[in-house]
C-alpha cells in the first residue's frame, strides 16, 4: 500500500472496527446501527434478534446514508488512491462501486477482505483481537 501509495478505507462498522484495526487507516461505516424505533422497525428488530442477533451478536444495521460525504471528508481529493476493505470483501465491493458512482477514479478493493489477511499483511494492527476474526459476531 505505502509503495504504491494507497490509503486504506476501512468500510466495517464500528463495532468491528473497535476489536480490531489496521493503525492509520481511515474509517468511514458503509452500515451503521439502526435506531428507527417505529413498529415495523421493531419487528424487524424482534427477529433479527431472535434469529440472527441472539447467536451472532450482530447489530440490526442500515446503509450509512452520510456514506459519500463522510468519505469526501476525510478523502477530499477524488483521485486519491484508496484501497477499501472490510470483513470478507462483500461490503467493500458495495462501498467501491459507490464511491466510483461518487466520482474516485483510483480505487482498490481487498479481494477477501480481512478474514483473509495473514498476520503480517499490516505493519500495525490495533485492537483485542486479531484482524481475521474482528468481523466474527
């Protein structure tokens, strides 16, 4: 990344991010907690817990909808390279196509995501947990 000159955008939400991080990277969440409290909101919630959240332990989480504006923030300039990464690659390719529809021409995109990355992919890792398992409920 550094030779090449590649930020990294790390695209996981906070609740990943606090187990584990890659130092200096920059972070901006493609998904964050959804606080809509209305009743179907509620009843989504209900068996997102039941059935997912209870063994996962998962937030019910929606697309960031400030996404875009918060990655100009801290990427002012759209011809930055920027390398986007989360988990396991899924989310990081939804994160790059937006931001290509956002005008960034130079980005890249860590096939696999984290889970994949071996213990000396990154200079600095940040966190309690090893980078592989951060996305592990």
């Amino acid at each position: 990344m550094k030779s090449e000159g590649y930020v990294l955008l790390d695209i996981r939400p906070e609740w990943d991010r606090e187990k584990a991080s890659v130092s200096g990277s920059l972070h901006v969440p493609l998904f964050v907690e959804d606080r809509d409290n209305s009743l179907l909101a509620l009843l989504k919630k209900w068996v997102h817990f039941g059935y997912i959240g209870l063994w996962t332990g998962q937030f019910f989480a929606m697309i960031n909808p400030q996404f875009l504006q918060q990655v100009e923030m801290e990427v002012p300039d759209k011809g930055t390279k920027v390398l986007v990464a989360c988990g396991e690659g899924l989310r990081s390719m939804v994160a790059a196509s937006k931001l290509h529809e956002g005008g960034c021409s130079n980005l890249g995109w860590l096939a696999g995501g984290f889970n994949r990355a071996k213990d000396d992919d990154f200079l600095g890792v940040e966190g309690t947990e090893k980078l592989q398992y951060a996305t592990i409920g």
